[in-house]
C-alpha cells in the first residue's frame, strides 16, 4: 500500500500519514481507481484545527479493522476543505441536502462519477442514541452498493438533479445583478426575498438568543443584515430586539473568551454558556464587522431616544 499523503503540501492530510488506510488525496486518479475496482468512493473532508475531526481520525480512521474494510470496500479520499474550497462547498450542498445538517469532518459516500448517494457528519466508534457507528454506517454503504445498486443510483441521480436546480436558481439571480434590462425586476424579486427572509428571523429568533437549539453557531451573515435593516428601517424596534437578542448572547456568553479575547466557533448547549474551544479567524473577522454595525446601530437608536426601553437596552 503506497503513502500517498506522507509528502503532501497540506498539513492535515500529513496529519492522516501514519495510518493504515489506503488514502488517496483528492483528483481525478482515486475515481478513475474506483471505477476499476467497482467500488464506492468515501470522501473524508476536514481540517487541521477541526476537533472532531481529530477525534473521528483517533477513534476509527487509526483503527487497523476500519482500515481494513475500508480497503477491501472503498476507495478513501482524505480531503483538506481550506486546500479545496470549491469540492467542499459542493459536497457540502449535498450532505445538507441529505441531512439538514452539515459541518466536519464530513464524511461522503459517491458513485466512483463523484455523485453522492450517502453522506453525514462524525459517526462515532460505536453507535450513541440513534447515531449509528462509522462501521455500521460502513457495512450499510457496503451492502447498499453491491446489493441495490440501481436504488442507489437513482438517489445519486435525484440529488444531483436537485442541486442543479439550486445551481440554476444562484445562477438566475447572479443574472438579475448583471443584466441591465433585468435589474429592476431583480431588485424587487431580491427585495422581496429579503423581506421574507428577515421576517423569519424575527420570528425564529429564540428566547436565549439564536436561531436553531443547541450547538450554537454565530449566525454572522444573517444578524449582519438585521443590522443593517435597524439603520435603515424607519421603524425597527421587532428588528433591534431580533438583532440584540442574540449579539447579547454572543457578547456576554461563553462563545467570548474573556480571558484572552475573540470567540470560539460555536457553543455545546442551549444557553451560549459551554463554548467548543476552537477559534477560526474568518469567524472572528466576519464577528468584527458584526459588532461595528452593532455599534453603529446602537448609537442611532440612543440618539433617537424615541423608546426608552431599547434606548436604555441600547446605551447598556
């Protein structure tokens, strides 16, 4: 078995070196050996500083009989998602699609044309809940692929087809920006989106702050926008409230280090008290902007004075 990853420039696929799994790192070459041998592709993406990605590389990817199967069933592709970005993105798409949920290490399985049929997050040694074991999710791949193969074909198909129709909606608004004829119509198709869209907000928007339950992620983009609505809006108190909510709870929570500054990706609970100590830069340089328009914001209301009680919530 040749050490595909021993050299390779990036440092979290060195960090999968020792291993005894037959990893290739991403290109062409892994699927065109998964067409040889007929069989399934698992795609595991990840990153250095991801800690549940250790954790799933510690507690399956090291274990010699995961190794095994893994070998004998699959043809496995170690992919670092800050090298590929754009295989990331796109496998992404699909695990959502599948699950409602995405994150790392993200692990998917595709036809050997690169087609997802399967996908899911962490999966751990043994099955927790309703979680399934990486084996059990293995072994059920296995038997799926050899034994059903045009019911799993068909649900690659299907998803495919689905995230097309996406592709084609991003693709419709991109042209609504760049032709002049459609700017109009596209202004207002937009305008239209984003009202709906901050209504949701405001009415998901959840009474410890956020959102979604536990974990907790910084809704950055979307509490951007509320923002921005609150300086804009000639009358945003629904929108403030929605907007301070959960910057409170992200200012004055656990998702702070107040010991040695900037946040922590997400927090492991319901309250914004327990954070997942990992901190990523481009979270923390998207939260900067956030806490300027915050600022920004805060500073208008205060100077409005027209409601005393988000004036004085303002001004806190």
């Amino acid at each position: 078995m040749a050490n595909r990853l021993e050299h390779a420039s990036s440092r979290y696929l060195r960090q999968h070196a020792h291993q005894l799994v037959d990893w290739w790192s991403y290109s062409a070459e892994p699927f065109a050996e998964a067409r040889r041998r007929d069989r399934p592709v698992m795609l595991s993406i990840g990153y250095a500083a991801c800690h549940w990605c250790h954790v799933m590389s510690r507690e399956s990817f090291d274990d010699p009989q995961v190794a095994a199967y893994l070998n004998e069933h699959f043809v496995s592709i170690k992919v670092d998602r800050e090298q590929h970005p754009l295989v990331d993105d796109t496998y992404m798409l699909a695990t959502q699609a599948l699950t409602g949920a995405g994150g790392w290490p993200m692990t998917v399985f595709t036809l050997p044309d690169g087609r997802t049929f399967h996908a899911g997050t962490y999966f751990p040694p043994r099955q927790r809940g309703r979680v399934p074991s990486f084996m059990q999710v293995l072994t059920a791949v296995t038997e799926a692929y050899t034994q059903r193969r045009e019911g799993v074909e068909q649900q690659a198909a299907a998803l495919a087809e689905h995230l097309v129709e996406l592709s084609r909606g991003q693709h419709q608004m991109m042209k609504f920006s760049a032709d002049p004829a459609t700017v109009q119509d596209g202004n207002q198709a937009e305008g239209q989106a984003l009202d709906v869209a901050v209504h949701q907000w405001i009415e998901t928007t959840r009474s410890e702050g956020g959102f979604t339950p536990a974990p907790k992620f910084p809704p950055t983009q979307s509490l951007v926008v509320l923002w921005q609505q609150v300086l804009t809006h000639p009358e945003p108190g629904p929108l403030f409230d929605a907007a301070a909510t959960t910057t409170e709870a992200i200012v004055l929570g656990g998702l702070q280090d107040h010991v040695g500054g900037g946040f922590a990706r997400y927090c492991v609970d319901e309250h914004w008290a327990v954070p997942h100590f990992e901190k990523m830069l481009y979270d923390n340089a998207q939260l900067l902007r956030l806490l300027g328009l915050c600022q920004l914001a805060c500073t208008q209301l205060a100077a409005t004075g027209t409601d005393p009680a988000r004036t004085q919530r303002a001004t806190a």
